[in-house]
C-alpha cells in the first residue's frame, strides 16, 4: 500500500497493476439470499425412533425440492428452508416414511414407526443372524407357530412339507422309531450318512431327541455359502434349531395331551390241540 487510500500494486511482468484493497460499503448493506432469490428458513430438530432411541442417517428433504440433510449420530439435523409452506419428508430405513408441514415451526422433535415387511424377517445363519431378504433362496426357517399344533412326537415328522428343499422319509413307523430321515437338496455322498448335520442350541444332535413344543425356530442352511463355517459335515445340509427360552414379566403355561390305541387288524383263529 503505498497511497495511503487502500490501493496497492503488483508488478506482473513489465507492467504495473494497481488494486483497490478497500471495501465497497455499498456492497456491506446488500442482504445476502440464496439462488432461487428466497431467503432461506432455518429449522432443526431430532429423529427418535418409539422408544426415543436416535436415529442416525436418517433423511430429511423438503418435498419437491433436492434440498435435504441427514440426521448425525444423536439424531438431530439442521435444513435451512426455501419455502414458508415447505413439507418435511422424513424417511429412514426399515422405518415408515412420514411426511411433516412446517407451518412456521422452527424446532422438531420427529418420531418414525417401524414398518414391517416379511423380508426383514431374521433369520439364523451360521455366524449369527441376517435378514430373510439377503438369504431368501439359501435358508428355509419354520417357527413354532408351524409346528406346536401337529400331532406329532418326532420333530422331523412336524416339518414334513414345511419347507422347500428338505425331504423327509419315514423309514419306520414302530412307536418311538417313527422319525424319518431327512435330505436336503438331494441325497449327498459324503460321509457314512446322507442326513443332514444336527445343531441344537449351537450343539450337535439328533432332530429326534428335542421335543417338538420346546423348539422356537428351526432354520435350515441348504447352500455352500450359508453353511461353510460348518466345514465338511455341513456338505448334506445344515439343520439349526433354537430352543425355546423364558421371557421377563410373562408367565404361561400350555397343555398337549395326545393318546392312541394300537390294535391288530385281524386275529388267525387257532385249532385246538384235541
């Protein structure tokens, strides 16, 4: 600055260029406003869920408009507005969309109830659980609502037909010796049985030996994929069941009774001995 009045120079090659430093105070008083030449409304709020449990990532965008943000790790987010009459539009993964006026409120407090759909249904896998749409064609489940109202003792004669894939054949039909073998996808060759391998709980064992009112879920691994933690014996197939467990502050008692009579068709009759 060597003018005293704000101007300073450059010297750009062999020319000199002079730059006026000082701040046009026209340009300070002029309102600052966004593209569309609306001043912008600014808003805030959180997302929670029923339980009031933040909602991180979840969206909101003005309706009709690109204008949105998303919700940060504590559920809250900031948008600034372009239209008095603007409609939030609240949206969320697993959760129902909900659509919000404005009506001139500056602060939110948003909650989002979830939205079922049977292909979030969980389901058991090997490492843990994951939802029925990831695995819909490798994994067959059946719950105890499918099975607690079939006569039946044996386990493998309650899921007879249950589930796409898996056969079963009953062998025997004596009392007791009634419970069938079971295939999944075809009979393989490994090993010295084609049976399909067994976990109870996490523990191997014969479908057999559980009665069928303790079990809550069955879920059955019918691919490579689902079942390789499992190594070699899971080449037939992987049978999973989860047993049934207490629940807090609920309390119920359920009562079977099932009674047969076995009788002989016909009786030969015998020649006396005289």
């Amino acid at each position: 600055m060597v003018f005293g009045n704000g101007v300073t120079y450059t010297m750009v090659k062999n020319q000199i260029v002079l730059k006026n430093n000082k701040p046009d105070k026209e340009a300070e008083n002029v309102p600052i406003i966004n593209e569309s030449g609306i001043d912008q409304q600014p808003i805030s709020g959180v997302i929670t869920d029923e339980m009031e449990v933040p909602l991180a990532g979840a969206n909101v965008v003005e309706k009709g408009t690109t204008n949105g943000v998303t919700a940060d790790f504590d559920g809250n987010f900031s948008l600034e507005l372009t239209s008095d009459n603007a409609v939030l539009v609240v949206s969320y993964i697993g959760f129902a969309t909900k659509e919000i006026p404005v009506n001139g409120e500056t602060n939110f407090t948003i909650k989002l109830v979830e939205s079922a759909a049977g292909l979030d249904e969980v389901v058991v896998v090997g490492f843990g659980t994951q939802k029925k749409v990831n695995v819909i064609g490798s994994v067959s489940q059946v719950s105890s609502k499918d099975i607690e109202n079939r006569p039946v003792t044996q386990v493998s004669q309650a899921i007879t037909g249950q589930m796409p894939g898996v056969t079963v054949v009953q062998r025997s039909g004596r009392p007791g010796q009634s419970g069938g073998n079971i295939s999944v996808r075809g009979v393989g060759s490994f090993g010295a049985t084609p049976d399909a391998l067994v976990l109870i709980d996490g523990i191997a064992g014969s479908m057999n030996d559980i009665n069928p009112d303790d079990i809550k879920s069955i879920s059955v691994l019918k691919d490579a994929s689902s079942a390789a933690i499992y190594g070699a014996r899971s080449a037939n197939g992987v049978i999973l069941i989860t047993t049934k467990t207490g629940s807090e502050n609920k309390f119920s008692i359920n009562y079977n009774s099932y009674v047969g009579f076995n009788s002989a068709t016909e009786l030969p009759d015998f020649v006396n001995s005289w």
